[in-house]
C-alpha cells in the first residue's frame, strides 16, 4: 500500500495548534512522469554495478510499502510539538 495522505500537526504552545492535511497522492502523480522516465536508467546502472535491479527495487517497494501507519512525534523545548501521521 501506498501511502496516500499525511497529517502534520503543529502546537506551539497551548494556544496556537495548526493541523494541516496534506494529499500525497498529488505528490505521486506529479512523480510518476519523472519515475517512468528514469527506471530504465536507473535499472542499466545497477546492472553496470553488477547489482540485480528487480532486488534493489524490491527493496525499496518494501520501504515505501511500510511507510502508512507511521506516527512520528517531535518535542521541543518551550512547549513546541509537532505530530505526523502517514495513511
């Protein structure tokens, strides 16, 4: 699964809370030309490493298959939060 929304919560504060969703699947559609375009060149230069391609893109599908679900939270000093969660 792709991950395809994010939400990015700011607090600075108890007051001033800033919740923004962000569309990621705007964000893959803006890269797909760009993927499409370079995946070849990519894989002849793994095979010019002597690398096998189709393991090394696995790998990175895994990757960005792991991605929703994740939650990461950041605390600062002064009261200042920030929260993102990936769908």
């Amino acid at each position: 699964m792709i991950p395809m929304m994010a939400v990015l919560r700011v607090e600075r504060g108890q007051r001033r809370r800033v919740r923004l969703w962000l569309p990621l699947f705007l964000l893959w559609l803006l890269a797909l030309p760009v993927l499409v375009v370079a995946l070849p060149v990519v894989a002849i230069i793994l095979l010019a490493y002597s690398r096998n391609p189709l393991r090394v893109f696995a790998a990175y599908w895994s990757v960005l298959s792991a991605i929703p679900g994740s939650h990461i939270e950041v605390s600062g000093r002064r009261g200042h939060h920030v929260t993102m969660h990936v769908y």
